[in-house]
C-alpha cells in the first residue's frame, strides 16, 4: 500500500469514547475523541453511574456537533415487550435530536427503528455477537453501516471479514473492563442479587470475592453456593483482566478496523481523560517507525498511572483472556484529585482554579495531563481557596469539595486547558 493510501487510511479512524454524564462526554472530546457513545439507562447497557435522560441527549449530542464530531447513542439492551411498548416514542425523539448513529443489538429494535425513522443510520453492537464473515454479511444486507466486532474475534478474522466485506465499517474495543461471560452475556448478576446485566444493571459478581470449597464458590453477597464444572477445555474462573490493545493498533488498522472503542461509561473523566489521551497519542502515531517504541511507553503510563486488573490481549491474537485470580484489582501509585474548571491569564502567571476530587495537599507531587498527554510536573508549594483567595494547605473531595487555585507559569498556558484533569502521587 502506498503512504499516500496509508495517510488516508489514518485519516478515517476514529477514536471512539464512552461518556456517563455531560462532564465526562467533554472531557473525553476535549482529551481528543473523535466520537462519544452515550445513552438513557431505559435502553442502555449503563443504568447505574448514568445521568443521561432526553434533556441531556440533546445538550451532549449539539455539543459534540459544534466540535465537528460525532454521538451515538445506545440502544443496546436486549429488549422486552415492556421496553418495546416505549421505543417508538423514543426513536421519534431521537429523530428529532439528530444523533449520528444508534448502536443496536436486538434484531426487532432495528425493525422497530427502520420502520420510525428510515435514514438512521444504524451500528450493531458487540451484544449481537458478530463473529464471522456470514454473520457480518447478514447484517450488511439488513443496512447495518457498521458492525462492532465481538470481543472474540481474533485478528486473523477480522482481517477474511474486512476483506470479504471492505464497505463495511468495523469496529472493536481496544480498552477497558472485560466481562467474564461471553460477549457480556451473563446471568451471575441476575442469580445473585435479581439485577441484569442484560438490562444494563449489572452489580459485578465476578469481582467478588469468593470461598472456594472443593468444587464450590460461595459468593461474599450471596448465600447460596455454585457449582463449580469442569468441561473438556477446562474450568473458566471469574475476574478477567483489562483488555489493553495499544501496542497493537497499527496491525488492527491494516486489518481494516476504523473505529477504536474504549470501554468505560461507569469510569471518572480522570479514567477516560488518561486513556483518552493516551490512546489519541498512539493513533497519532502510527505511522511513525517508532511506533512500537512509542506504544510501549504510553503502556507503561497506563500501567503505573491507573487502578486496573492487570492487562491482556483478550482474543486478538488467537489466545484466551487472562484471568487475574490474585487480587479483584491493582492498585497505583496516583490518585485523582481535581479537574480545570477555569484559567484566569495575568500579566504575571496563571492561576488555575479545579474542583477537587479526592485530597490534594501542599507539598504533594502533581501532574497535570496537557493535551497531546503533555505532562506538566510540579511539587505543590501553596493552594488558594477561590471564595476568599485564603492560603490552604490541604483541601479534599466528596460531597463538600471545593474550588481551589494554584498558580502556574505562563509558558503553560498552551498546554492546559479547562476540563483537564490532575493527579497525585500518593507517598
């Protein structure tokens, strides 16, 4: 392929990010997405830590427009006849909001939708279990415009689906939280505490901790006990670790992926601020013969600056997802302690005012996530309260955080912005 072909090529993927809430949705555009993928618990595969509802629908999508970018909304739940007696209405509202694209696991859901609104445009999501080449052709045919992969489809196949099928968009999450059960279809939820995942409500039983009694788990929250079977490939036990693709993004495009999703709707905008970013310097680039070099580094970043289960490769390479059966996760050295709210330009330096997430103290180590993942490190020598400007020497988050302010040098002005998040090392 010649560079011109590859340039162009690069030049049509997207960096897809999850958002919770208005605030999470900006910082992820504003940390470089090319697109955001949001929707209303009612139909989403997010019910809890979601504060969308129709009235911020509509903030979040004209917002994201007014960037040039792209929203897509959710509707990925596998429906019942109480959600399709109120689709219809909804499909009519999100008609007139003007979303990019809606993501869609339930073959009805499409019916129901093509029949309110014939030029959606309409994505497949991962819950439809998309995995070959005749699957991916069905759906073609039903005027899907995109398909997003099942998280068990390796490289190798994604390279027969993108060749037999080049017109058709494929995506495919290269980071974030990996569920135990195949494509995410699990019940453990449900058994345990009477909250499906399926519906969006999933309470996480995979990462509990369990009694293990021979071939018996008992669960922390529950008291009945599960039988554990072993079959002819073996025992599956829970807790996957983190699905993490950045070193192989550049085999993924020439495979003919062109949207890469991070997972992550639950998370806080410093999560997504760091994968975010993180994940826009890879793709940036990628086309660089120092790209292997660069990804390692930036998968030493997310290793060290975040809470994770550790990292796999999933499926993509023909192998099986790892389990982490040492511990629920793994803890960092860096804590999340304030967002950019606003910047005020003196003639002499910069005073940036954040709302503070967890405590920050004077004399803390802090960084500063710039964009381009530019790094602004600093020992924190004095901390003002915005509402009187008083001298602090600590402040902390929770349902009483405050404003606060320090003051920077003015050769930062270019690299921080309002929305950016900081952090802490923690001694």
């Amino acid at each position: 392929m010649k560079s011109k072909n590859n340039k162009n090529k690069i030049n049509s993927i997207e960096l897809l990010a999850p958002a919770g809430n208005l605030e999470k949705m900006e910082t992820g555009l504003a940390y470089g997405a090319d697109a955001i993928y949001f929707g209303i618990p009612d139909f989403s595969l997010r019910v809890r830590i979601n504060d969308f509802d129709l009235k911020s629908l509509k903030k979040g999508i004209e917002y994201t427009h007014k960037l040039n970018k792209k929203a897509y909304i959710t509707i990925n739940i596998f429906a019942h006849n109480e959600h399709i007696k109120k689709l219809k209405k909804y499909i009519q509202r999100l008609k007139d909001l003007k979303p990019d694209a809606l993501i869609v696991s339930d073959p009805g859901v499409i019916e129901i939708i093509k029949s309110e609104w014939k030029n959606a445009v309409i994505h497949l999501s991962t819950q439809a279990n998309c995995t070959n080449v005749s699957s991916a052709r069905f759906w073609a045919k039903q005027g899907i415009e995109r398909v997003i992969l099942g998280r068990e489809v390796t490289l190798k196949e994604i390279k027969e689906i993108h060749k037999e099928l080049p017109n058709l968009e494929l995506e495919y999450f290269v980071h974030g939280a990996m569920c135990m059960a195949y494509s995410g279809r699990c019940f453990l939820s449900k058994l345990f505490v009477d909250r499906s995942a399926n519906l969006g409500d999933c309470s996480q039983p995979c990462r509990w901790e369990f009694d293990v009694n021979r071939y018996h788990l008992k669960a922390e929250r529950h008291e009945e006990e599960l039988e554990l079977v072993e079959e002819r490939h073996g025992s599956y036990i829970l807790n996957s670790k983190d699905l993490c693709l950045i070193e192989y993004l550049d085999q993924l495009v020439k495979a003919g992926i062109t949207s890469f999703k991070i997972e992550g709707r639950a998370k806080s905008s410093y999560y997504l601020a760091t994968i975010i970013a993180i994940y826009r310097q890879a793709l940036d680039n990628i086309l660089s013969k120092d790209f292997k070099k660069i990804a390692k580094k930036l998968l030493k970043e997310l290793t060290e600056k975040l809470v994770h289960r550790g990292y796999t490769s999933g499926f993509l390479l023909g192998d099986k997802a790892d389990q982490n059966i040492e511990n629920s996760r793994q803890s960092s050295n860096w804590e999340y302690c304030g967002q950019i709210k606003r910047i005020e330009d003196s003639n002499k330096e910069l005073k940036v005012y954040f709302k503070v997430h967890n405590t920050i103290k004077v004399g803390d180590k802090i960084e500063i996530i710039g964009l381009n993942y530019d790094i602004i490190k600093l020992e924190l020598k004095e901390m003002f309260l915005s509402e009187n400007n008083e001298s602090i020497s600590e402040a902390h988050g929770g349902g009483g955080a405050k404003i606060v302010y320090i003051k920077l040098n003015k050769k930062y002005l270019n690299t921080i912005f309002p929305l950016a998040v900081i952090r802490r090392y923690k001694k």
